[in-house]
C-alpha cells in the first residue's frame, strides 16, 4: 500500500457511518466527564473501554482516540471559570484565564482557548504525519534488545518525572511490571504469583486495574474534599466567543511556536501535558511583546499558548508510541493497552504493512479535535454547568458504573473485587504521594518487555547489553536517573574544596 | 492509623512483596523467572532508598508533585480528620455496594445502593429516585440489552426465587 493509499484508507475507515458515529459517542462523552468535577481523562477512557472491546478494529479505534485525543479540550472549563484545574494539563491556563473571567470576558477566554486546541491538535496530527519517513527506517534498525531497553527507558522517564523521590516511581514502575507477570506463563504453564486462585491465572487485566487505580481514588478524593465548585459563581458566557476564536487566528504564529513546544514535550516519553502547558506559557511570557507587564492579569496570548501546546502534545506522544511501542504518558499507556487489546499492534507492522491504521490516527487526532472545540464553543452553557455537579450525584452513580465496567470485561465477579483492591491501593499511594501512572505503563509494557527480554537473551546472552544502541541507552537512562545525585555530589565537592 | 504510620507501613508493605517476588521467582524455572527475578532485584534497593528518603523529610503531609504524569496534588481538605470520616463511610457503602451486587445481582443491588448513598447525603428524594432509575435503565438497555451483557443473578435471589 503507498502512503497516498493510506492516507485515503485511514480516511476513509474513520468516515464509515458506524465508526464516526463512535468516534462522536467518544468526543461527547471524554468531554463530558472530562467537564465533571474530578473525573479526568484516565477515568472515562476507562469507564469507556469496557464498550470499545465489543466492537469492531476501526471503531474501537474511533472511540478509544477520540476519547483520548479530546480530553485536554475540556479541562480548560473549571481552569478559567473557578481557577481549578480540570485537569494537569490546564494549570498554567488558569493564570490568565481565571483573571479573563472575572473581568467579564469568560466567553471569549474559553473560545481561544478552544480554538486554540483545535490549532494545536491539528499541528500535532501534522508533525506526526511529517515524521513517519523517518521513523520507518528506524524501527526497521531496531532489534528485541534496543526495544526491551527502550521499555525500560520509557517507564523509568515517567517514574523520573513524578515528583521529588524519584526512587517512588522507579519502584512503582517495578510494580506494574511484575504485576504484568501475574498468571499462567504462556510459554512455560507455570502458574506465577496466582496463590491458586482462578481469576488470578487469567493475569490481571489492564479494565479493573486501571478503573480501581484511577477512578475510585479520584471518587474517594471527591468525598474527601466533601465540596465542590458548585457555589461558585458561573461568570457571564453570553458574549465573547467570535472574540476568542479571532484571538487564536491573530496570534498564528504564537499557535505555531507553542504547538512546537507541545508537539517536542509529547515526543519525549514521560514529559506528561502539565510540562507542556508550562513550558508554553514560559515561551509565550519570554517572547511576546509587552507579556512581562500583562500576562497573569487576564492577557488571551497566555490561554492561546497553553491551550494549543497541550492539544498538540497528543501528536507528538503519538511518535514513540506508535513507532516503539512506549507510550509517551500514563493516559497514552491505557489508549496503548486499549488498542493492542482491540488488535492494534504499535511497531514495525503500523509503519508499514498497516500504514492506513497510522492514518486513522492522524485524522482522528485533526478531526475530533476540530469537531470537539466547535462543540465546545457552542456549548459552553451546558458544558459549565456540568462542572457544577455536586460530588454527591456522581460518586454513587460512577461507582455503579465502574462495577459494571469491571465486570464487563470478562464477566467475571473476580475481576471487581481486583478492581477494589487496586481501589484502595491507589487510594493509600495518592495519599502518600506515590505516583500511580508508572504502575499503569509497567502493566501494559511488561508482557513486551518480558517477551523482548528473553529473545534479546536467546540470541545474545546478557551480552545484549554491550550492543551499541542498547548500552548507549542505559548509560543514557543511568545518567538521567543518577543527574540529580551527581549534581548534588558535586556541588558538595565545590563546596568543601572552598572551605 | 496515624499518617505517619500510615505511610511506613506502605513502604515496608511494598518492601515484604518485593522480597516475596524475588524468592518466589528464584524458584521458578528460568524462562518463567527472568522478569520477576530482575525486577525484584531492582525495586528492593530502590524501596529502600524511597523509604530512606521519606523518613529523612519531616512529617508534614506532603502534597503529590505528581503533575507531569497526570495526578493532581493531595488538597490539605483531603487529609483533614473529617475527610478520613467521609472516607471510612464511603469504603462502608462501597463494601456494601459490591456485597448488595452478588448478593441481590446487579439489576436490583446496584440501583438499591445508589439510592440509599444519595438518601444517606440528604438529597431529594425525587431526585434520588429518578438517579437509582437512570442506572437501572443503563444497565437493563445499555449493558444488558445494548451490549449484551449478562449481568449476574444474586446469590441471594437465586437462592430465593431460583434461576
């Protein structure tokens, strides 16, 4: 199949009456319950996936990326409206879109901010277009050893990246990966870690975990915090919006740069959407002319970088994800986990034989996010509104919907009591300030890496290690890892040389 | 349980399964044992530095600055004596949320509970009703009929009323 053959095909499956319909299912629903007090973007692919699996390959696609694709879209709502952030990729929105709001100009603050999101995510499907002539012969260089290192490489930047104690996410990215092994092994039949139980013989699966890991600790935050922004009063959304969306358009060029930011922080395994939407307000605020003495005082530039930096991320996460099978970020890690479930196999087959699967993913990325901000616009209202839910309405019905979702996939009570027990486990790491998203990844690589780890050692013994790109990329991973250390080392030797 | 004890007791938790992990991959055969054993011998050092590093800061709840993998920080609300309060009685209905589901099935146990959370908040009886429905009609026609999902009978109305 040529390129332009694919990029017809992949248009052409996600246009199937059937599959759009499920890809608009999916935008309606991600940004929904992306609006909703304290449900993220990990929560409603989730709650959603138990229906992916039930359909066929193009349409589960459709659902699964366009409920990931649009999910920072959203977020902005509570950021500008009550200055909390709906979710971590919209915390630097709040510094000038909050001030916008409460000058009056919430409509035309959320606007851009939409508009600016579609922008992004059309840049970020661009850039991934662009880069597949080089990734191909790339991944074709690659061996069993580089991509079990390239695992570990991917899971070791999102521990890395999450929070003070590095040490935390290492070791919870540990977790998942020996989590990964629970179960009957497939190759040997020896039962591993099942204590004889049957529904731990299956292994555990990515639905229950991940519902129990994500959705019932941000239920149990809910009802810990026992309040919501519903008090809060809603600022005037009547006027603005044809404002906001010239806005976008007037500062192109500061869509381009930021969308750049973004689309660089997606490629790089780890970098999550709070990075970026920080990153891009600190290019905006360092390059824009005049941005020292107005931005944080409600200047639209700062809500256009951020917006069009975090939607463009998606893109780019998607390179590494698609080409080397390490997703970029621990939502990324569950869309990954949802589509090798579905049959969808990142690697050298998306790149080539299956090339029209890679294009799905690119229109979806510009479709969905193109149709979401439009929704967005037109229902800021209802969308609004949404935010001011109270807690008490949605615990109660997400835990019942969450039952049912765990259960769905594989109609097996067992498969609820995993998800409690994740429930309360992500419960108790979140309290102490332990990350949850590395366990998610090691989960869904660990069966690769366990794979890629046996033949790298069938064909070359523990001497795979010393292959060029393999030992180049663990000394690269334990001089990321170690930086910190070595940094304080030294500055303790400058130190005692001046004493 | 102090926050504190709270969160040693997770560190050493974690440090018991790693221990179990590694001897109980030692006594898998290879092929089976390659990940378990590597990964064992690599998360007890780092367990150890993660547990050292938390017990050399002070004892202040400290929030998650886990914002780059998609967490939000812990809110000092949520660490509050009466958060934990609201936290025991919601584990209590989530308890009897799952037992009410094997028990009296999902059709009936699911809606039940979510009616009798919303009641227990105080929240208007109409509105509690019409909720406790709506989860019923998303289980009977979305998952049940639409999806073709055969949501389980209770053990208990089996046992009362038969299949």
């Amino acid at each position: 199949m040529s390129t332009w053959d694919a990029v017809w095909a992949g248009l052409i499956h996600i246009l199937e009456p059937t599959a759009f319909l499920y890809m608009m299912l999916g935008i309606v629903i991600s940004s929904t319950l992306v609006a909703l007090p304290g449900i993220g973007s990990k929560t409603a692919i989730a709650l959603l996936l138990p229906l992916a699996f039930t359909l066929d390959k193009f349409e589960a696609i459709c659902l699964i990326v366009s409920v990931w694709a649009v999910s920072n879209t959203a977020n902005s709502i509570t950021s500008i409206l009550f200055a909390v952030p709906g979710g971590s990729g919209s915390q630097a929105t709040i510094l000038d879109g909050y001030p916008m709001a409460r000058n009056g100009e919430a409509s035309r603050a959320l606007s851009a901010a939409f508009t600016s999101s579609a922008l992004g995510g059309i840049f970020g499907a661009i850039v991934l277009a662009m880069s597949l002539p080089v990734l191909k012969p790339l991944v074709i260089l690659l061996g069993p050893p580089e991509f079990f290192v390239l695992i570990l490489f991917g899971i070791a930047m999102v521990s890395t990246l999450s929070g003070k104690n590095k040490a935390k996410g290492l070791v919870i990215g540990i977790l998942g990966l020996l989590i990964s092994s629970v179960g009957i092994h497939l190759v040997s039949g020896i039962p591993r870690f099942t204590f004889g139980n049957l529904t731990l013989m299956d292994g555990l699966n990515l639905i229950p975990v991940t519902i129990g890991l994500f959705a019932i600790p941000e239920l149990i935050s809910l009802v810990a915090s026992g309040s919501s922004i519903s008090k809060m009063e809603l600022n005037n959304l009547d006027s603005g919006r044809r404002q906001g969306i010239r806005d976008s358009f007037t500062h192109w060029w500061l869509v381009i740069r930021s969308s750049l930011v973004g689309v660089w922080v997606g490629m790089i395994p780890g970098l999550g959407s709070s990075v970026a939407d920080w990153f891009a307000y600190g290019h905006a605020r360092a390059t824009e002319k005049g941005a020292e003495e107005t931005f944080g005082k409600g200047d639209v530039r700062g809500v256009i970088a951020v917006d069009s930096a975090t939607n463009a991320k998606e893109g780019g996460s998607l390179i590494p994800t698609l080409a080397f099978g390490i997703p970029g970020s621990s939502t990324l890690a569950l869309v990954f986990g949802g589509l090798l479930i579905v049959g969808v196999k990142p690697g050298k087959e998306i790149l080539t034989t299956h090339l029209d699967v890679t294009f799905s993913f690119i229109w979806l990325l510009i479709i969905a996010s193109v149709i979401t901000s439009l929704l967005c616009i037109i229902f800021i209202k209802p969308l609004a509104k949404a935010t001011q839910v109270r807690p008490t309405l949605l615990v109660p019905v997400i835990c019942a919907v969450s039952v049912v979702g765990a259960f769905a996939n594989s109609n097996n009570f067992g498969d609820i009591i995993v998800m409690a027990t994740f429930g309360v486990f992500g419960y108790w790491l979140r309290l102490h300030g332990w990350p949850r998203p590395p366990l998610l990844l090691g989960l869904v690589l660990g069966p690769e890496a366990e794979r890629h780890l046996w033949t790298s050692y069938q064909l070359y013994e523990w001497e795979f290690v010393l292959r060029p790109i393999t030992g180049s990329l663990l000394i690269l991973l334990i001089l990321i890892l170690g930086w910190p250390t070595l940094k304080a080392l030294f500055a303790k030797l400058q130190q005692g040389e001046r004493v | 349980m102090s926050l504190t004890v709270s969160r040693t007791v997770l560190g050493l938790s974690l440090l018991a399964l790693f221990t179990y992990t590694l001897l109980a991959g030692l006594d898998m055969p290879f092929r089976a044992s390659m990940l378990p054993v590597l990964a064992s011998s690599l998360a007890l050092p780092l367990t150890l530095i993660a547990i050292f590093f938390e017990w050399k800061t002070d004892n202040t709840v400290k929030t998650q600055a886990d914002d780059s993998s998609g967490d939000l920080a812990v809110s000092a609300s949520e660490v509050s004596a009466d958060a934990f309060r609201r936290v025991r009685y919601f584990f209590v209905w989530f308890t009897g949320l799952i037992a009410c589901a094997h028990l009296l099935g999902f059709l009936v146990g699911l809606p039940l509970m979510v009616l009798i959370y919303l009641l227990a908040q105080k929240e208007p009886l109409k509105l509690s009703i019409f909720l406790s429905s709506m989860i019923l009609v998303i289980l009977y026609g979305g998952f049940q009929k639409g999806l073709v999902l055969p949501l389980p009978e209770g053990v208990l109305t089996m046992m009362l009323f038969g299949a």
